[in-house]
C-alpha cells in the first residue's frame, strides 16, 4: 500500500526529482550536493528501500571513486601542487573536482533508485502519454526488456547446461561460439514472441482510432500546497544561481568559500525543497505509529501487577 509521498500525485513526483537532477547538475558546492545526497538517502530509508539502496552501493562506490581517483591523474590544473606522480603534477584543485564529480554521481545514481520506486510504470504513462503516447509505449517496453532479457537469459543457459552448451567454460572459441548459441536462441524466442504481441494487438484493433484515457490520479488540495512548495522553494535557489551563488570555482585556482546572507536565503530554500517529501515519509510514519498507539494501548506491566496480587494476598 502507497503512502506518504509516494501515494501523492505523479506530477509532485516529476516535480521534486526533476529539481533534483537540475540541482545536481547546476549547484556544484560540495554544502548542496552533501544536503541533497543525505536527504535522497533518507527519503529511501523511510520508503523502507535500505535494502535496495545497500546492494547497488558498492557499484555506485566504485564508479564514483574510480572518478575521483582517475580525475587528478589526468587532469593537472591548478595551482597547488601536491606531489608529483610519474613526472605529472598532482594537484589540489584536480583531487577536490574528482571529489565533487563523485558527490554528483552518486547524488544521480540514488536519485534514480528513489525515482525508480516512487514513479512506476502506470505514472510515468500517465504523465507523458497523452502528450506523446507512442513514445511513452516505446520507452516503457524498452526499459521492460531489459530485465526480461536477463531473466531469459538465465532460463536459457541453465536448459543448454544440460545438452553441455556452456559459455563459462572451455576455450576462447568455444566459450565464444556456445555465447553466440545463447543469445541466437534468446533473440529468436524475443523475435517470435513480438510478432505474436504484434498479432495480438492488430487483431484486437490497436491503433486503429484515438484511444480514450482513463486518469486515477486527482489533484486534492494536499498535492496542490505541496506542489506550489516545491515550485516555490525550488525557483529562488535558481535564481541565486543565476546571480553567480552556489557554485564553487575549483579551476584554475579554487577561491574561498563565503556564506553570506544570500547564500543562506538560498541554501534555506534548497534545504525546504529537498526535505519536504522526506518530511511527509517521516509524518506519514509518525501517524501510523500513533494509530497503532491508540489502538493497541500498552499493557499494565506484569511486575507490576504481579507485585500488586502478591502485596494484598499478604
């Protein structure tokens, strides 16, 4: 069962995780991309999607450290100079900049986690069919073959295991040509089954005339104050933005960090659009605690009553 800000509606949803993208990409001040990241990773926490977000970490890791390591190594701007690796200049600016780019990629990598299980299939059509519904179909049923494929996948190799097709072991060749026999079979069974889904849908008259839309999703007033908050809190950090705050400038030589008033109005506001749906999670659990509460009062305790029977049967 949905709740919190997963049950509002699609386009708060679309809202809040475009801003965040935009945000990622536009705000590069290792405070902002810091308050983003902490307040994605609680908003997955409360959804209850730890798990999830624990077991692609590691690969989020190594390709963020992979970044932050790679980038001083190959680029030498700056103009201090830590030590010098294989006659090349290491330098501050270079190691700082690989570390902002490992912020933003694993601030990107935890958004689609989030985005992935907040706007399912039936929102992302309901968003954006009426305005182009054969690429919503196209892209919904590309991004549907890709698990499906792995899943296939796994099916055909363990039935040609057993006929001693195995791409695992073996020679060069051999591992190659049992690899071509796996994904031959696997494109001739998607093959097929796509003229059969084609089949199925001329028969039953897809396309034919303009097909009529059914939206389960309304607009209350809740969704409505929440989307003039976002839409307010998210418009004054890009005006900021574009009067040149909230952006470290690392290269060519990094500059102080100052936080003024304007950078506190703005850092304010950012704060206000990154924690609200967090905010609703944490509310919406807060409720579901107290009902609970209220419905299951806490028994007397049994010392208690225990030492109570004991003293009046003295």
């Amino acid at each position: 069962m949905s709740s919190g800000f997963r049950a509002m509606h699609p386009s708060v949803a679309l809202l809040y995780y475009a801003g965040l993208l935009l945000f990622a990409t536009l705000l590069f001040h290792p405070l902002f991309l810091a308050t983003e990241l902490a307040g994605l990773i609680l908003l997955l926490v409360l959804q209850g999607q730890g798990r999830q977000l624990l077991r692609g970490l590691p690969f989020f890791l190594l390709m963020a450290v992979s970044v932050a390591v790679l980038n001083p190594l190959f680029s030498h701007r700056g103009a201090h100079i830590l030590f010098y690796f294989m006659d090349q200049p290491v330098t501050l600016e270079a190691v700082l900049y690989g570390l902002m780019m490992m912020a933003v990629l694993l601030t990107v990598c935890i958004l689609f986690i989030s985005y992935s299980y907040t706007v399912t299939t039936d929102k992302f059509m309901y968003l954006f069919a009426a305005a182009a519904p054969r690429a919503t179909l196209l892209t919904l049923m590309a991004l549907r073959f890709v698990p499906l494929f792995q899943r296939r996948l796994r099916q055909i190799t363990m039935i040609q295991r057993i006929r001693g097709v195995d791409a695992g072991k073996g020679s060069v060749r051999s591992r190659m040509r049992d690899g071509m026999t796996l994904v031959k079979v696997l494109l001739t069974w998607s093959l097929e089954e796509a003229l059969q889904t084609a089949d199925s849908m001329k028969a039953r008259g897809y396309g034919i005339r303009k097909r009529s839309v059914y939206g389960i999703y309304r607009l209350d007033l809740q969704d409505k104050a929440i989307l003039l908050l976002l839409a307010a809190s998210g418009l004054i950090p890009l005006f900021f933005w574009m009067k040149g705050y909230g952006v470290l400038e690392i290269y060519p030589r990094m500059k102080p960090m100052h936080f003024g008033w304007a950078d506190a109005a703005m850092y304010a506001s950012f704060c206000l659009f990154v924690l609200t749906p967090p905010a609703l999670e944490g509310k919406e659990k807060w409720l579901w605690r107290s009902s609970r509460r209220s419905v299951y009062p806490s028994a007397i305790p049994r010392k208690t009553g225990t030492r109570f029977m004991s003293s009046h049967l003295r």
